[in-house]
C-alpha cells in the first residue's frame, strides 16, 4: 500500500532498497537525497538529475505500489505544499515558480539550493547528535579524518581546525601510495568520521569496514541513510547538496562540520582555549600573517 505521507514513503524506500536492481537503488539514492525535486521536476527531468532513464523511475514508482508515476509524485507534492513544511518547502515552492518562467536566474537558482541544503540537512538532525559524537571524539585515543576526491577539501578544513586541540587527530589522505597502511593503524579506541557521497569513493568506503571490523567508532558525513558509509556508522550526519550546477553541493557537509567542531570546543572546555591561546601566540612568533 503506497503511502501519502513523504517521510513514510522514504521510510519504505529505505526498507526496501537492498532488494531494488541496480539501476532502480541509483534513482532511489538521488530520491534519498533530493526527495522535494520529485515534487518540482517532471520524471524526465528527475531521471536525466539521477542519471537514469525515464522507464526506471516509473519502474521505481510502480515497485512502490504507485500506479503511474504522476501518482507517486503528488504523494511529495502533497507533502511539499502543507503549512507545517516550513521554510524548506517554501523555498520549493518558489523554484516551482521560478522555473516556470522565463529567464530564471542561475544565481537565484544556486542560492536557493544553498539555503535548502543548509535549512534541510539541519532540521533532520538533533542537538544532541553533535554533543554525542563530540564526546566521543574527545575521548578517542585518535580521531581519523577520511575524506577523498571532492570531499578531501572537508576533511582537510576539517583537521586544519580541529588539530590544535584535538591532539591525536590524523589526517588520512593516501599519501606515497599509503593509504591502506594509514587505515590499518585503526584501533577499538578509535573515532573514524569519513566523508563520501554519491559517487562514494571505494577507499573511504574501505576506511569504514576497516573500522568497524576493529570495533572503531564510525560517524559519517554523507548523502543518505543507504549510503554505504551510513549502513556502518555509529552516528551518521545526512547532508543536503542539491545545486542546479554538475557538482552536488559541500555547503550542508561544511555545515555540519562546522558544528561538529564547535560541539568539541565547548565538550573540552578550558583545554581547548588554552590549547587555541597558545596556537595564536606561536602564529604572532612566527609573523604568520600579513600585517598592513
């Protein structure tokens, strides 16, 4: 029985994904991942986004119990235009409108996805995820920060302001072809926070089995709840990153990050202001930055 209710039908399209064919789990994933597109765009247009072809989103919606695909989008665009949606659907809702007209702007468009992305990936997660894992992470005898290919500039913003503080957190980039030698360090005591979406990068995937057969503690940054990294995660922090450009968007994954280390800060306390304290003073030694 299909259901009217968006959040129940991505509830059902997670329980059902491990017995999806493979071209049917790519358009579940960008459906995961970008669930009010489905509301906005025709199935053409979702299916050209997810890289598939139109006959696999029918095929999707008709797994689902949907008779025709028009049905299994009113059920997100039901959902999209009810008052209780907030901000986000609002946001929809005005692209709707946009792109029905003429000369939309690619700007509007990109700035609109940004603040979906951000309002999205923040109201599905709660306070206490982000203190949870920061105290994880304060205890952990290292923290291992993987992320590859387009994610690497997360994970290395990620170290660079987390290092002074966290003292035992390791950046694992792969160097010289050492990749699988950093990753079999791993430990029981251990935090692994990896960062992949869709196309997962199979040796940040790696990292996460490597992990979790150590008894690790694994939290995640990535794009659904059926993301291979997700399926592993101790916590798993789901991001938002549509964009009218080819490249998804980072801005939800910075996002979170940018909380998760926040998180830590206040977790350590006055260790951490002593530690940032005597980072700034060694930078004014060093003449570090440009004065005018």
């Amino acid at each position: 029985m299909a259901s009217n209710d968006k959040t129940n039908l991505l509830v059902e399209i997670e329980a059902n994904f491990d017995g999806l064919s493979p071209q049917l789990k790519v358009a579940a994933r960008y459906i995961l991942s970008s669930p009010d597109d489905v509301a906005v765009y025709s199935m053409r247009e979702i299916a050209s986004r997810a890289s598939v072809q139109p006959s696999t989103m029918l095929r999707l919606a008709n797994k689902l119990n949907y008779g025709t695909y028009n049905d299994f989008r009113d059920a997100f665009r039901k959902r999209l235009s009810a008052p209780s949606t907030g901000y986000a659907a609002r946001a929809r809702s005005l692209q709707m409108r946009q792109t029905e007209a003429d000369g939309n702007s690619l700007i509007s468009e990109m700035v609109e996805a940004e603040q979906y992305n951000i309002q999205t990936t923040f109201d599905r997660i709660a306070d206490e995820d982000f203190s949870a894992v920061a105290t994880r992470v304060v205890n952990a005898e290292t923290l291992y920060i993987v992320g590859l290919r387009k994610c690497f500039s997360l994970a290395t913003f990620f170290h660079y302001a987390t290092r002074v503080f966290v003292k035992r957190a390791h950046l694992v980039t792969g160097a010289a072809g050492m990749f699988r030698e950093e990753i079999s360090q791993i430990n029981k005591g251990d935090v692994v926070l990896a960062i992949a979406f869709d196309p997962y990068t199979f040796e940040t995937v790696e990292a996460v089995k490597v992990a979790r057969a150590v008894g690790a503690t694994i939290v995640v940054v990535t794009d659904s709840n059926v993301s291979p990294l997700a399926r592993d995660a101790d916590h798993a922090f789901i991001a938002a990153n549509r964009s009218p450009s080819f490249y998804r968007s980072l801005s939800g994954a910075l996002m979170i990050l940018q909380t998760l280390i926040a998180a830590i800060v206040t977790e350590l306390g006055e260790p951490a202001v002593k530690a940032l304290d005597g980072s700034d003073q060694r930078l004014r030694d060093h003449q570090t930055y440009w004065k005018n």
